[in-house]
C-alpha cells in the first residue's frame, strides 16, 4: 500500500538602452522645430517593474481539494498577480491558526467556523468545495452493508473541528445516528492518510475519505459504501480564509490572490496534464490511477457554483458543531463574499472561463 507523504515546498534584470533624440514624426503639427542635440526634449528613464507583494498563504492538506493553490504557484500564476508568494503546508487546524495570527494572511482550506467562534479573526472569502465531497468506506470484514449498520461502531475523523469531523456530524445526523453515543468516534491528528493507516490495521470500522486516498484505499481492500456528495447535504469542505484585519489593510493583495485562484481553477480545468503533475509532486504521487481518479473527481467541483462561500452551508454546518455560541451564530457573520462579488461585476469570473 502506498502512503501519501507531503512534499515542502527572479530576480528579472531590466536592460535599458539610450534612445537617440527623436525627430517629429510624419505629419507632425508645422512650427515644431526638428530636435537636435540643443533642443532635445528630455523624456522620462524607463521605469522598473514594481516590486513583488510578499505573501505567505497556507493550505491545510495536499490534496485534490487544492489543487488550484498548487498549480497557481507552479504555473507562476502568483507572479503574474504581482504577489511573491511562499505556500506553506500547516495541518488542519495549524491553518487557521496561521490565518487568525497573521503569520499567513490566507489560507486554502481554512476552517473558518470553528475557529472563528473561538474568537479568532478571520472569515471565508471564497469556497473551495461547496458540497461533502467524501466517500464513506468500510472494512470488507466489518459487517457494515448499511449507514444503519455503523450503530455501536468506531469511525475515524479528522480531529474535532476539522472538515472531516464536521462532515461526520452531519453524515451520522442524517441518518438519526447520536454522535459518541450511537456512533464513536475517533480522531487522527494527521489527516486521511493517517485514517487509512487506522482502517487498514483494523483499529476502526468506517472513515471518510476523498481523492487521492480514496483510490489507495481501494487498492487496501476497503469497501466504498456511501458517496456522501450524492446526497446533497449543504456543507463547505473548504474555504479560502482570510485574516480580517489583512483584509482591510491589503484589500488590493486580497483581490490578487483570488484572481490567481480563479486563474488556477480555469487552468486547472482545461489543462488536466499540469494539475495531475502539480497534485503528484506535492503528494509525491506517480500512479496515474490515482491522480487520473483524483482529478476527475473534483475537476467540476472547484469554485462551483460561483466561487461564493454559500451562507446556507455555514447555517448548516453550525447546526452540528459543538462549540460555544454555534447554534446562536448567523451564518452571515462568518463569510465576505464581496471580493467575489466584485470579481464578477467587473467580468473577471466570466472571462477567466473558469465556470466554463
């Protein structure tokens, strides 16, 4: 079996030349005398590119979810926006820890909601994923032919706070299954591959999981037995976060970033090729059925549908989380959308062809 391991991730010099003076072109106003040596109008030396915005951004996992950060910066997609960026790979809720502190103005797969009620400052400016794009797999021996079938069982999450675990609140919601109660659940602090590791030595029944791991599980023998995206239950897996403060000091770096990420997404899409080779070498992955399933699964859910973090989803998800102060939240207080909003009024969204 594989594992998936995470990969860490110019000076342009100006030549300028010494133009001759000119003469008054063709069909110039009469009177002008002809420049000469005397009475050369000076013109202005030509001016450098302006310097580069340093940024760092984080994103929380890599993986087919973030396929857009990772191919904006390999693609020089950054650069192209005037930003200098360095990504920074921080674990789940590293990212929004990052994002509250400033140390990483933005994050991709930021974990607004949670955070965000704990105090700190940051909010969703855009939506990565709006939807639960995970499958629910099994262990062949677990005698689970059914959700119903998961009642007295052990499933293993992100930890408490995460995408993941969020996503299991909701899922075991749905099918009137209690939380711990009906239903244990266990964590694992580093992610999908660590929940495989866990199903696959036998230490838990059931997990959530989406490409690329979910075609390594199969490859394990795990049964897939739920596509939790096929029932439509409002849900953000991830957001593009901000830190709020940033937000309003930089509101020109904000707007950047988001057109390098709706470049990324557009480019994404057309060129299938660059986003299984930047996915790969960030997940140091090189079989094709991996990143061949990992591509095709989210390919058509990046962004869709407008590149908004839907308010319904945040309503929804607040619903299920056990933290102080959720169910009295407004969704409404955890998401600006009006960086978006003002990327599609000035038809940057439809030009890009990103939504294509």
């Amino acid at each position: 079996m594989r594992s998936v391991a995470y990969l860490l991730v110019a000076l342009t010099l100006a030549c300028t030349t010494v133009q001759a003076p000119a003469r008054p072109a063709p069909g110039a106003p009469p009177g002008l005398p002809e420049a000469s040596d005397a009475t050369a109008v000076p013109t202005a030396p030509p001016t450098s590119a302006p310097t580069p915005v340093p940024l760092r951004i984080a994103y929380a996992s890599a993986s087919a979810s973030n396929i857009p950060v990772l191919l904006a910066y390999e693609q020089g997609l950054f650069q192209q926006q005037g930003l200098d960026v360095e990504i920074v790979l921080l674990q789940a809720s590293r990212t929004d820890q990052a994002v509250a502190s400033g140390e990483t103005p933005v994050g991709f797969g930021a974990n607004v909601l949670t955070s965000r009620l704990a105090g700190a400052d940051l909010v969703a400016i855009a939506a990565l994923v709006n939807g639960m794009p995970y499958t629910l797999f099994v262990r062949p021996d677990g005698g689970i032919q059914d959700p119903q079938d998961l009642r007295g069982k052990t499933v293993v999450s992100s930890v408490p706070g995460g995408t993941i675990h969020s996503a299991w609140l909701m899922l075991l919601n749905h099918y009137s299954l209690t939380p711990n109660q009906d239903v244990r659940i266990q964590s694992a602090s580093q992610g999908p591959p660590e929940q495989l590791a866990i199903m696959v030595q036998g230490l838990a029944d059931a997990t959530l999981l989406s490409p690329p791991v979910t075609q390594m599980a199969i490859q394990a023998g795990l049964v897939p037995l739920v596509n939790a995206a096929d029932l439509h239950l409002p849900f953000l897996q991830g957001t593009v976060g901000a830190n709020v403060p940033y937000t309003h000091e930089h509101p020109d770096v904000i707007r950047r970033v988001l057109r390098t990420y709706i470049s990324a997404v557009a480019l994404a899409r057309a060129d299938a090729a660059a986003a299984k080779a930047a996915l790969g070498k960030y997940t140091q992955t090189d079989d094709p059925a991996v990143l061949d399933e990992s591509y095709r699964y989210y390919r058509d859910l990046w962004g869709r549908p407008d590149f908004r973090v839907s308010p319904e989803a945040v309503r929804a998800m607040l619903a299920v989380i056990d933290a102080p102060g959720a169910s009295a939240a407004r969704g409404e207080d955890f998401v600006d959308n009006h960086f978006v909003d003002e990327l599609h009024a000035s038809g940057f969204v439809r030009e890009s062809g990103a939504l294509d």
